[in-house]
C-alpha cells in the first residue's frame, strides 16, 4: 500500500487550519498488535528447532584426511575441510535453520590463501560463511 504524504501550507497571520494535520482519537487503541505467519518448515508449534552439527578436519590436497598434522618446513598449505548438516536425530527434529552463519578466525601468524568454493564467504581476518535463509533440514554444505 501507499501513503501519501503532503506537507500543509503555512498561512502567513492568523490561526492555522488543523485540517491538514493528525489527531488521536482518544476512544481508539494507541497501539494494535498482530502476529504475521511467514511461511517456514517449522512444525505445528511454529518454532524452527533446528540441529546444526559440523565437522572439521585438516586434509590433504587430496582430499584425504589427516590423522595427525606435524609441522613441517615443506608443507606451504594447511587445508582445512569443514563439514556443516543440518539433519534430523532422535534427540532433534533438525527443522530448518534462518540465518546461519559460519564463522572462522583465522589467526594473525596464518596468511589466508583462499576459500572454497569462491563467492560462498566472505573472507578478511575472519571468515563469514552465509550457510543459507533457510539452511534447510537435511542439507549438507562443504
């Protein structure tokens, strides 16, 4: 909807009109509240439970995880792997999740090469990682 909005002219002597300007009724509210439903796989109680679980690992350049990481003049790159689900247990109903966000800070002596997959986060010193609105039940992100 719209509401127009005109600005009343001033008289220049005299009284001005109360025409053009508000008044509160007082037999009528100061206030009205309404709950609006928006539409969200929550469940009949309309509360979105949702059980977000992650897993992170250092791996390989292949994708292998690692069991232990030994610190090594050799190695020029830390891979990190994080896992992020948002599944159903028999302890949670992992109903969607709004606004989820992950975030990773990367420590000052850690020079950030790049984050995977590009355009997926946004990354300084510390990295935002938009999970999804919803983040929805069973999804999985890498």
């Amino acid at each position: 909807y719209s509401l127009p909005l005109r600005m009343p002219d001033r008289p220049r002597l005299g009284l001005r009109s109360l025409d053009a300007y508000p008044i509160l009724n007082q037999a009528q509210a100061l206030e009205n509240h309404t709950e609006v439903q928006f539409q969200k796989e929550c469940g009949p109680d309309n509360k979105c439970e949702s059980n977000l679980q992650m897993r992170a690992a250092f791996v390989s350049e292949q994708q292998q995880k690692l069991s232990r990481l030994q610190y090594s003049r050799d190695v020029r790159k830390l891979l990190l792997s994080i896992n992020v689900t948002n599944t159903r247990t028999s302890e949670h109903t992992g109903e969607d999740a709004h606004e989820a966000l992950l975030t990773l800070v990367v420590p000052p002596a850690l020079l950030l090469s790049s984050v995977r997959p590009p355009g997926a986060c946004q990354a300084n010193e510390t990295i935002f990682c938009e999970l999804g609105n919803p983040f929805k039940r069973n999804q999985r992100m890498e």
